[in-house]
C-alpha cells in the first residue's frame, strides 16, 4: 500500500527518530492548547496549564525542525 510507505528518504535510524518527536510534539502541544480551551470553562487555574505546556511543546517542535534542517546524514 503505497500510503504506509516511508517517504522522508532518510535511512538514519536517528534522524527518522527525531522526525516523528518533532510531529508529535507539535500535534500534541496544538491538542493540549485546544484542551486548555475547553477546561477554561470550568477551571481556568488548569487551564492555564495546558496552554503553557501545550505552547512549549509546539517551540519545542519548531525549534527542532530547525535544528533537524541544519542535520545530515552520514554516508
């Protein structure tokens, strides 16, 4: 099935690793930030906490694809 194949043409184990923690990190940073916005209904002390992991995860994610962008691989 061609939608399942590996596409990012890297054959470090490294630096694919470090690919799908990027990702993670920004989907989850955006998801805890949306969760922050349904809790600050109810509680905002948390969600206040949400919105600040959830940002720091998103810099955390762009900062990497930064420093995976100045990365290469080894031959």
């Amino acid at each position: 099935m061609g939608f399942f194949k590996k596409h990012s043409g890297t054959t470090s184990a490294r630096l694919v690793r470090i690919e799908r923690l990027v990702w993670i990190l920004i989907y989850g940073g955006l998801l805890a930030i949306v969760l922050g916005m349904f809790v600050a209904k109810g509680d905002v002390q948390n969600a206040d906490v949400f919105y600040a992991a959830g940002g720091i995860a998103v810099l955390v994610g762009v900062v990497m694809i930064y420093l995976r962008s100045r990365m290469h691989e080894e031959t």
